[in-house]
C-alpha cells in the first residue's frame, strides 16, 4: 500500500464513520500501519472533514515521523495495538452513541444477536482508564491478541482489522449490536 492509499482509505473511512454517526465533534482516531509507519488521523479534526494534512505518519514507537500536524492523543492505543498483532493492519476508534452507552453502564456488548456471536465474537468492556493515557493503550493491546474489538469504561469503542474498511464495518457491527439490544432490552420490558 503507498502512502497516498493509506491517506486516501483513512480520508474515506473518517466520512464514513462521521456519516453514519458514529463520530461527530472532533471525536475518534483512524490508523492504517503500511510496514514500519502508522498513518494516524490529527488530533482535533473532524472525521468527516479531513485532507491529506491531517493524517500525520509515525513509527512503531508513536513518533511523529514530520513536523506537521499533532497526532491523535489515542496514538498510543494503535500502537499497542499493533505491536502486539503483527497482522493487523488498521486501527479504530470512535464513540457511537449505543456502544458508549453499554460502556458508560458497565456492560459488555451484549451476545444474542447473530451479528454479535457470528461477526464479533465477544467484544469486552475494558476497565476504565483515562483517555490517552498509556493504561487505556495497554489495556487496548492486551484486548487485540484475543479480540476484535473492545469497549473502552466510560468512553467509546475500537475495532482492529487487517483492512481499514473492514475495521470501519466492525465498529458499524459494534453499534447495530448496541443499538438493536438496546431496543429488545426496552421492549421485552413492555411485554
Ligand atoms: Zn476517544
């Protein structure tokens, strides 16, 4: 992959993201890994509005590899990501709205739904860290050698992938399974 695709799927994949509400304000990171470089989204740009300039490159240690824009304060999170899951070739991470409600309750994703069990697998919440700190980063990669993706105590969702948009239609996985429980939970106490 040259670094003009990888800027062009984390371009696509921010609108995409940003379109279905799955970020909104300046919320959320994406990151593919080409080889030893991690193209990161900035911090503090919106998902559904980014250029070129605001995908910032770095190596496998989480250093800025220019001097141009900040990288995303959850950098470290991808990177730790990636180290621990050589195979896997793109980060995300964002706060749909259901997703972040079962973490804000302390709950996992819950598992009935054909899409949660046939899909996801089980998708854990993580014990609260704050965000962007190295804790929240470690947990996150401990998360990625066994899971596809994790909820994050208090704050939002990331999903890993070996391609981009299929990170992107797991976190879209992440937030239907949420959505849709979220509802079933309400109406069955109807019933
Ligand atoms: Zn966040």
């Amino acid at each position: 992959m040259t670094t003009e695709q990888a800027v062009n799927d984390i371009i696509a994949a921010g609108r995409c993201l940003y379109q279905r509400g799955l970020t909104a304000g300046t919320d959320g990171n994406i990151s593919v890994r080409c080889g030893d470089t991690v193209f990161i989204t900035a911090s503090g740009v919106s998902k559904g509005r980014l250029t070129a300039a605001d995908i910032v490159p770095l190596d496998l240690d989480g250093r800025p590899l220019t001097c141009g824009a900040k990288p995303s304060s959850e950098a470290a999170l991808h990177i730790y990501v990636y180290r621990n899951r050589p195979d896997v070739g793109a980060v995300v991470h964002a706060h749909p709205p259901f997703a972040t409600a079962y973490a804000l309750a302390g709950k996992d994703l819950p598992q009935d739904l054909v899409e949660a069990r046939l899909m996801l697998g089980k998708i854990p919440l993580l014990p609260f860290a704050e965000a962007g700190t190295l804790r929240l980063a470690e947990q996150a990669g401990e998360a990625a050698r066994a899971y596809r993706g994790a909820l994050l105590a208090d704050h939002g969702a990331a999903a890993w992938d070996r391609q981009l948009e299929t990170a992107v239609c797991l976190m879209e996985a992440i937030e239907q399974v949420a959505k849709t429980s979220f509802y079933g939970q309400m109406l069955r106490r109807e019933i």
